[in-house]
C-alpha cells in the first residue's frame, strides 16, 4: 500500500550554472518510449512571482509526486546549447507509486543488440514541430531490449503544472541587514471619540521662586473722570463789625504787628484770616 503523498516543499532558488562538463560519447541504443500519459483537466494556478532573495534559502525536501498531471505545452525551438551544470546532491527517494495490475500477456523478449562504437557527436539540428499525436492504442507492444545508460544528460523537460498542494513552510531564512533609508510615514489614523470621564486632578506643583523687586516703574494708569460739581455754598458776605463771642459767617479779625491796623467788618470778606500781634 502506498502512503499518503506529503506535501511538496518549497521550491529553493536556482544556484549558479556550474562549469561544463565533458561530453560524453552519444548513445546509439535508443531506449524504449513510455506511454503518453492522460492529460490532465486541472490547471494549478500560477502564484505570483517574488521579489528575488539575496540569500540563497535551505532546498526544502522533495514533495511527493503529484497525482495529478499538468497538461503539456507546446514544444519550443531548441535553444542554444548550454553550459551544462555541475550535478547537484541527489535528493531522497519519493515513495514508490502504486503498482498497477500484472499483464497477463507476456511480450516477446527482442534480441539484445550489439553495442555498438560510440560515434562522434554532430550537431544538434532544430527540433521540428510535434506531430498530431495519434490514438492511444489499447494493445501494449513488445518491451524492446534495454539500451546502454546514456553518458550524457539530456535536456530538462517542461515544468509540469503548479502542484495544487500547498508544502511546509521553509525555515526563514537569514535576516538581512537593517535599512538605512526610512520608509515613508503611514497616513495618521482617525481620532478616537473623545472620553466622557474626567480624568483625575493632578497634585498642584510647588509655588516657584519669587522674582525680585522690579526697578522699574510701570506706566501711570490713566486719569479718572472727573467728579461732578459740587453744591454751591452761601455766598460771602461782609461781616458786621464785633467784639464780643463770634457768631457763623463772622470774621476773626487778627492783624499782625504792633502798628498794623486791624480790618473792618466793611471791607473784609468772610472767610479771611487775620493775626494781631502785641507788643
């Protein structure tokens, strides 16, 4: 039984194209062509393309094989030949697919060839365009005789279709280096309501040091209005002459000196001061 196919991994990015390697001599045992296989109704969808790492990440571990064949594009013109790459680490063993059923007809074993002398290899011509590909014969032919383990890799085929199966997660890989160019600033967020609650009071700071004395004068403010008029007084009169106890609107006479001559009660207003003096 087989288990259930893992999921694939991450596809780890393409190393360095490493140095050609020697040419080996061509096959001249073509090996056995193996059936077309159906073609597959579902496309994976494509995933968009990242942003190319400048570190090279940990090659995840090979998925299982997909279930699911892709469908097979068109052939393209053969491109210019390559350097060929160094060989890289071979990967673990999928797990083996399920064996289908024992034919219960046994072909007839052809007859092992010769092997044959290596020629020299010519050049490789345009790949002409693919034939309508006929009807799947429901007979199975003669397995021919294996050929001779060809020396020289041949070309990678097509990538098949994105598997539909999502692999782990890789490790993350190496932080780089912090940026030294800072990023545009973010547009500013929306106000949040504004609090019904009152936040608390805080302690009062202690009073500050007095400043000292001003040494100068600030402005003089301006005048005041000036008050009303007062109510008029008596009118003055002259006062008649005494010499006994005075009486309201009487004159003190005082003169001074000892020759001075004192003011009479008809020519002096009321209201004046005089002082007399004896000697």
């Amino acid at each position: 039984m087989q288990g259930s196919p893992g999921t694939a991994g991450s596809i780890g990015h393409t190393g360095p194209t490493g140095p050609s390697g020697i040419t080996g001599p061509t096959s001249t045992v073509t090996g056995p062509t193996g059936p077309t296989g159906a073609t597959s109704t579902v496309t994976g969808p494509t995933g968009p393309t990242g942003a190319t790492s400048l570190v090279t990440g940990p090659t995840g571990a090979t998925g299982a094989t997909s279930l699911v064949t892709g469908p097979t594009g068109p052939t393209g013109l053969q491109g210019i030949q390559g350097t060929a790459g160094s060989r890289g680490i071979t990967g673990p063993t999928g797990p083996s697919g399920i064996t289908g059923p024992t034919s219960i007809v046994t072909g007839p074993t052809g007859p092992t060839g010769l092997q044959g002398t290596a020629g020299t290899r010519g050049i490789t011509g345009p790949t002409g365009p693919t034939g309508i590909t006929g009807p799947t014969s429901i007979v199975t032919g003669p397995t021919g005789p294996t050929g001779a383990t060809s020396t020289v890799t041949g070309p990678t085929g097509p990538t098949g279709a994105n598997s539909t199966v999502t692999g782990p997660t890789g490790p993350t890989g190496i932080t780089g280096p912090t940026s030294i160019v800072t990023g545009p600033t973010g547009p500013t967020g929306p106000s949040g309501a504004t609090s019904l609650v009152t936040g608390p009071t805080g302690a009062t700071g202690p009073s500050g040091i007095t400043g000292p004395t001003s040494t100068v004068t600030g402005p003089t403010g301006p005048t005041g209005a000036t008050g009303g008029t007062g109510p008029t007084g008596d009118a003055p009169t002259v006062a008649g002459d005494h010499s006994s106890t005075g009486t309201i609107h009487q004159i003190v006479n005082v003169c001074y000196g000892t020759s001075a001559t004192g003011p009479t009660a008809s020519d002096t207003t009321e209201g004046t001061l005089y002082l007399t003096h004896t000697a």
